[in-house]
C-alpha cells in the first residue's frame, strides 16, 4: 500500500489540480481527459504501481500511450471502455512500455471492438504487429468462427514512426512526436496532443533532449519520466546502474526541462526506482520543485489530470 500522503504534498497536489481547472472548463469545450494508468519505471512488476501507460480521452476515443504489463485492466479500473480505443501510440520498444501492446488489441476484440485502430511506434512495429496475429491465430479462429466475431487483423493498421512530425489529426486532437534520447535505442519518442482546450505531452523515456523541450513548448501538461540519482537501481558501477544513469532525466532536470519549455503544469510519472517506500512523494516533489515554479504533480495509478 501507499504510505499517506504527507501535509506538504497533499498542499502541492491539492494546488496542481486546481491549476487544472481553468485549462478544463471553457464554455462550449468538451474535456480532454488525461488519465496515468500504471507509473512505476522497469520491467520487472511492482507492488505498489503498474507498468507505465497513460490514456488521453477525446470526446467518444481514448488514445493510449505505451502498452506496460496489464494496461488493458488499467483501462477497465479507470472506466475505459476497451472498444473506445482508436489510436495506440509506443514511445519505445522496451518491454515495460510494449508488453501488453498485442494483448490490448486482443483483450479490446474480445470485449466487441469492431472499429479501426491505428498504432505508432518505431520499427519494427508493423513486424511485432504481424507476429503477434501470428501467435494469436489459434485463439482468433476460434473466436472468430465460434462467437462470429470480424477478423482482428484487418482492423489494426500499425504505422512506423521515424522522424519527428505531425502524426494525425482528427475532429478531436492533433497528435505530433519528436525523437528522444533514449540509449542505446536508435529510435524512441515522445509525443505531444493538441485538443481544443489543452495540450498534453508524454515524454517516453529519455534522458534531457532538447527535441521534448521544443515539442512540449508552451503546453499545458507535460508528464515526463523521473530519476532519483541516489536511489538508483543496480551497484555502483554495474552494467544497469551505467544504463539507467545515461538513459534517463533526474527528477532536478526534470524541473529544469519543465521550465525551459514554459510548461504550465508539471507530472512526474515512470518513476525509477519505481516502488513507492524507496522514494516518498516529497522527495520527488523537493526535487523537481528545484527548477520549477509552477504545479507539479507526482503521479499515481489511476490519477486523472
């Protein structure tokens, strides 16, 4: 479980939320909604938070970002309806991030989806895409002659993404990315959703890039990953302690990045070390309040911005 939140982050949380508000309640605006499904950073499960993902919901669509381990039940606990999905977009290919990206597209079939959906993400999503029909087939021609249910495969139409840019843009958002440092993968990405009453940026995983800090210029939500330096995982100087240092933004810079970007409110999630007891809320709070002045939210499962 969750330690209780103390008096000082309660404050916090309590004055981020309300700077919301303005951003949610224009006249004639329908709310986008931001929702943090799973926030612990890593491959391995948590006890106490899910694998990263997030859902941004427009109007009647939900556009999920990353696909950690159980994000389909994330989305049923937070009220999702499966078969709303229309987009899913993958940062990058590192299993907390795309583990469950064929298994959301299965679980969301089986629970009646019968609409088109696109995915986006870096090479070779179109290949996991096929394999994964591939490996499902035998559940799928059951299902498929058994319950009548439409073929899956038809309606999922993956799209490699490799270069920054404009990705979509439909009735209710227009969705961009930009390349991330990420190492040593060649391609990872964040991504930046512009609906009529505010922007919202996930970061993916990424150490400071100066690319995020152009996409997320002037946002109104920019949820990025955070490090805590002395907590890190793995021995001093072991392979996975290099890897998490040169690959990832401490919770400092974090603040840092949220400043240069103007950003107007700040979300801490994917968090690393990832399990609750070994960095409270106030410690990341403390740190990312260093470099940042505006409202910081330290992210939680099932918390909706």
């Amino acid at each position: 479980m969750r330690p209780p939140l103390t008096r000082r982050t309660f404050i916090a949380q309590a004055v981020a939320a309300a700077a919301a508000l303005p951003l949610v309640q224009r006249p004639g605006v329908t709310r986008t909604r931001l929702i943090l499904l799973g926030t612990a950073g890593g491959p391995t499960p948590k006890k106490t938070r899910a694998a990263p993902s997030q859902v941004i919901v427009a109007g009647d669509r939900a556009y999920v970002v990353d696909c950690g381990n159980g994000v389909a039940r994330q989305l049923v606990l937070a009220g999702i309806p499966l078969v709303s999905i229309r987009h899913v977009f993958i940062t990058h290919h590192h299993s907390d991030h795309s583990a469950d990206y064929g298994t959301l597209l299965l679980l969301a079939w089986g629970d009646a989806l019968k609409t088109r959906v696109d995915t986006w993400g870096p090479p070779p999503l179109a290949r996991i895409t096929s394999l994964f029909f591939e490996m499902s087939r035998p559940d799928l021609a059951i299902r498929e002659r058994d319950e009548g249910r439409p073929p899956l495969e038809p309606l999922v139409h993956p799209h490699e993404v490799r270069r920054g840019g404009r990705l979509l843009h439909d009735d209710h958002i227009t969705v961009q990315c930009c390349l991330v440092d990420h190492p040593p993968l060649p391609i990872a990405l964040a991504y930046r959703f512009d609906a009529p009453d505010r922007s919202i940026v996930i970061s993916g995983d990424t150490r400071r890039s100066a690319n995020l800090i152009a996409l997320a210029k002037n946002a109104d939500v920019l949820v990025h990953e955070a490090l805590y330096v002395a907590r890190a995982p793995g021995t001093e100087g072991s392979a996975l302690r290099r890897h998490v240092l040169a690959s990832h933004t401490p919770v400092e810079d974090v603040g840092r990045i949220a400043t240069e970007a103007g950003v107007k409110m700040l979300v801490l999630s994917h968090f690393v070390p990832g399990e609750t007891p070994l960095v409270t809320d106030d410690e990341w709070l403390a740190g990312a309040r260093e470099h940042y002045a505006g409202p910081i939210v330290v992210g939680r499962d099932l918390l909706e911005i």
